[in-house]
C-alpha cells in the first residue's frame, strides 16, 4: 500500500510539474512514467519501498522530466516576475494594510503559473493575514484580569481571570511568526528552482 502511495504521489507531482502543457501530451508523457515504473517494479525481487525510492530516484525529480518535455516540445516555461515577487512581499506583511494587501498577494498567488496547485495551498492555508495576527496577538495577549466588588468603599470580594499559560502563548506567538515566514521562504525556494529550469 505504502508503495503504491509513494509512485502516486511522484506522478501526481509529475503532473503539476506538466501542466503547461497541452493535456493530450501530459496525459501521454505521465502514462509513459507510469508505465516505466510497473515495468520497473515488476522486474524487481522485493518490490518493497527501498526498491520504490531507487527506481524513482533513477527517474530522476518530476521538475527536471518536466522541464526535458518542454523542451522537446518546444514549449517556454513562464518565468517568476512582479506578480510573484508582489505575492511574496504582501503575503507576510500584507495584513498591515488593512488586510486588503494580504488578500491581494493572496489573488496574485493564486492566479501566477508559476507555483503548483499544492504551493498554492500551502500558501493560502499558512499565512492567513501574514504577520498580523503575529501583531494583534502580541499586543493581546496579556496577564491576568482583575476585578473588584466593592461595597460602601471597601473591597468585598476580587477576582481574577487568567489568560493562558505564558508558556503556551509563547508558543502560539512563535508559531503565528515562523508560519508566515516559512511559506515565503518555501514559495521563494520553489519559485527560484522552477526559474533555474526555465
């Protein structure tokens, strides 16, 4: 089961890597890999998920068959430029502008050709806002909350309502910070590999 998981999730990536192509020759071309694979694994005496990573490893990257293919086609893979660059800066720091800048890096990502449908997913899901709810956060999350019942000028009662643990809105404030900063470092990482095979 694991094995089939790995070779599907290889052609799946293949298939993005493809899809500025005409879908006939995607279809083809992945079909031709798939094919490669069951005759691969079919020779092999274990079939287990070493032999698997081995066979896919001589493949070699989804990006680097992708980039072949285009260029037997004769078909020029679109380079990164403002929209991407736009969406990599308004991603994190986008939400201090109202929020209207992140939901505008958010469109640009969206609609850029650049990244793969699972990049982009991972750029909406990780950075919602960017580094704004980082901001409110931090400024939000205090200590305790007191209040005192008081009665002809003397204090009867006092209670306090705590926020969550400081450990646990340390960590939430780290999360909230490295999240956004990690998905443009990743988006910028998958662009600039796509840029280096165009």
């Amino acid at each position: 089961m694991m094995v089939r998981t790995t070779v599907d999730a290889y052609l799946r990536e293949l298939e993005e890597e493809l899809r500025d192509l005409p879908p006939a020759r995607r279809r083809e071309l992945v079909e031709e890999i798939r094919d490669h694979i069951d005759s691969a694994l079919g020779e092999s005496r274990t079939g287990d998920e070493a032999e698997v990573r081995n066979v896919l490893e001589r493949l070699g990257d989804p990006a680097e068959i992708a980039g072949e293919a285009r260029e037997r086609f004769g078909i020029r893979r679109t380079k990164p430029g403002a929209r991407e660059i736009l969406a990599l800066i308004l991603l994190p720091i986008g939400g201090f502008l109202y929020v209207v800048g992140w939901v505008v890096g958010a469109i640009l990502l969206a609609s850029s050709t650049v990244w793969t449908s699972r990049e982009k997913v991972i750029g909406l899901l990780v950075v919602p806002g960017g580094l704004l709810p980082a901001a409110l956060f931090g400024l939000m999350s205090g200590g305790e909350v007191c209040s005192e019942l008081e009665m002809d000028g003397r204090v009867i009662s006092e209670s306090c309502s705590g926020g969550m643990p400081t450990w646990l809105a340390w960590v939430l404030l780290v999360v909230l910070v490295v999240g956004p900063i990690w998905t443009v470092f990743f988006l910028l990482s998958r662009m600039n590999r796509r840029a280096a095979s165009a």
